[in-house]
C-alpha cells in the first residue's frame, strides 16, 4: 500500500521513525511530508528519512493558522499525485481532511485532552483515533485504545538503548548530578494563556545551589544569565542524556513522559494536567506534576528533594513496573495503519511483556 505521514513537531519524527523503517519493511511504499517546527529537519535527515518540507514555522496563533493552511494545501497537492491508501499523524487535522478529500483512510494518534481545536478539526473526519488507555476523553466508535505512552514508541527499550558516551560529549562527568531542564514557547493553539516557571533563572539558580549540573533545552530565546546552561550536543543525542540524567525537571509534557519511561524523576511544572501525566504518577511515580499557581515554588522543592533522595535504583524499579504493564507502540502503530488500510485482516492484540 502507499501510506503519508505528516509530521509537525520534533516529537512526531521519534513517534514515527521505527514505524517507517518497519512499514518499509513490509514492502510498502511511505512517503514522509513535515513542517518545520525546531529541530525537525535535523531529525528527519538525521535519521535519514526522506522527506519533503512543505510548510515553515509559526510564532502566533494567526500564523499558525496561515502555516496551517499552507501545509494543508501542499499536502493535497501531494496526495492527489501519491493516491495514498493511508495518511496517518499525531493530532492529525491536515491528515484527516486530505485523506477525506482523496479517498484514503485516516489514522490519528494523540494523547492532549485540551487541545480542543485540534480536537474539533480533525476527530470528525478521521476513520481511526488511537490514544492511550489513560486518555481522558469520549471519542466514540473510532477510538482505539493501547497500554502505552507515546514515547515508548521509540524509547520502549526493545527500540532504544543509551549511550553513556553522551556524559563525556556534553561536557559531564559520571559522577555529576545531571538536571535536564525544558522551557516552553506556549504558542500552540492548545497552549495558549497557559504557564510554567514564574522565573527561569531563579529556577536554574535554585537546582545549582543543590549541587546540580543543569542543561537547558529550550523552544525560546534564552535569557543571557542561562547561555551557558543550553545543550549544545546534537538534538538525537537528549533521550541518551534524559537516561543519565538524575532529574528532568520542566514544562513539557513529552519530555517528563520520555524521563519517565526511561527511569529518570520528572518534575513537570505547567499549568495544564494531562491524562498520561496524572497516570505516570499515580500508578508509577515517575512523574510529579505540579499545575496550581504555587507551581514554581512547589516543583523546584521537589526536584531538590529528588536530587538529595539520590535512590537511582528505586526509579529503575519503578520504571520495570511501567515496562511490565505497557507496550512497544510502534507495533500499535504498524497494526493500525495495515488494519484500516485492509493489507491485515484483523486487529491483533497487544500485549506487554512481564519479562
């Protein structure tokens, strides 16, 4: 069969990349179309999956809109040439409506209960919705549900090994007490008039005085005092620096769920909760969100506690629990895109591995 997918954001290019090569694999034909959005071209060529770009960045919702529907126009264009049996995305908005207008079934993956307009555009018109188990939401007939995290699509650890050179190459000695912080830009259309740290700086400063190492990654300019803290190693090169890490303490979601599923405490600091969030704390502590106005203060006292606890073995054990209960999505992924398409006759179960 011919399947698109579409990416928009870095996340997307880890979700998707095993499933590619796998889909590939099984002799059918995919064709990878993206926008730019950070460091989305650096992964895609990275990991060496050809693609065409079809749309630039945006800084506002009004670009976002523009953007949106640039990209939407191209990847039309695209598919009327490809005749797609299958287009598949994460949140998925311009893949269900072309798939609509070209005959082709649509496959969405996502796991943002607030993202309303996302939500609006793009579940009506699409044929399969797949989310996880803990996704707090009534989508009807077409939702699929899977045991699993996005993030273990590419970092279940049947897919994903890390590289402890990764210390050296960031400039880290093994004995360093690593922070890994993320900082937010907030203009997504699901992330507008939300927040996270009340002070950036403050908050670096506050993990230093505990005697961490602190490295930045950010979706915005940083302030001068923080320079010296961003990651200057190549962006494939975070999930080995998360795995040694002894905290992520930030405001995305994607990366306290990829710390925790790699056995790493993440304090995630943001005033939207989340169903994968809330579960990865509730049945795993693994995460610990902090979404109320005292967010800042709270979460910073938590990291700290987390650093001086310095139990790396209690988090390995809990993450073996996680990995017990949970599956490798990019098989979910590859099932969902064969079965609607019909190349799979049936929907196999999934299940994990207690082993």
């Amino acid at each position: 069969m011919r399947v698109i997918v579409t990416i928009q954001h870095p996340g997307h290019v880890h979700f998707f990349k095993h499933a590619i090569a796998e889909l590939e694999s099984n002799g059918h034909s995919v064709h990878v179309f993206a926008r730019e959005n950070e460091v989305v071209t650096d992964l895609l060529e990275c990991y060496d999956i050809d693609h065409e770009i079809l749309a630039g960045e945006s800084n506002s919702l009004l670009s976002l809109a523009a953007v949106q529907a640039t990209y939407e126009a191209k990847l039309l264009a695209r598919a009327r040439r490809i005749k797609p049996d299958v287009i598949t995305a994460i949140g998925g908005v311009a893949a269900a409506h072309v798939a609509k207008l070209v005959g082709a079934k649509s496959v969405v993956f996502y796991d943002t209960e607030h993202a309303t307009i996302i939500k609006a555009l793009a579940y009506p018109f699409a044929d399969v919705v797949c989310t996880p188990e803990c996704y707090d939401g009534d989508i009807g007939s077409k939702k699929v549900e899977y045991p699993g995290y996005h993030e273990l699509a590419y970092l279940h650890p049947d897919r994903f090994e890390p590289d402890p050179g990764i210390l050296e190459e960031a400039g880290l000695e093994p004995d360093d007490t690593l922070v890994v912080m993320r900082l937010s830009s907030w203009d997504s259309s699901h992330d507008m008039g939300q927040g996270g740290f009340d002070d950036p700086v403050e908050a670096v400063e506050r993990l230093e005085d505990a005697g961490a190492e602190v490295v930045l990654t950010s979706e915005v300019p940083l302030p001068d005092e923080l320079e010296s803290n961003r990651l200057t190693t190549s962006p494939d090169r975070m999930h080995d620096l998360l795995a040694y890490a002894d905290c992520f303490v930030g405001e995305g979601a994607t990366m306290a769920a990829e710390a925790a599923v790699l056995g790493t405490p993440a304090v995630y600091v943001n005033s939207l909760s989340l169903g994968y969030t809330t579960e990865l704390e509730e049945e795993y502590g693994l995460v610990f969100n902090f979404n109320g106005s005292d967010r800042h203060a709270r979460s910073l006292e938590k990291a700290i506690s987390v650093i001086e606890e310095d139990d790396p073995e209690k988090w390995g054990r809990r993450r073996e629990r996680l990995l017990a209960d949970r599956i490798d999505v990019t098989d979910v992924i590859v099932r969902e895109v064969e079965t609607v398409s019909g190349t799979r006759p049936d929907r196999p179960a999934l299940a994990a591995n207690a082993d």
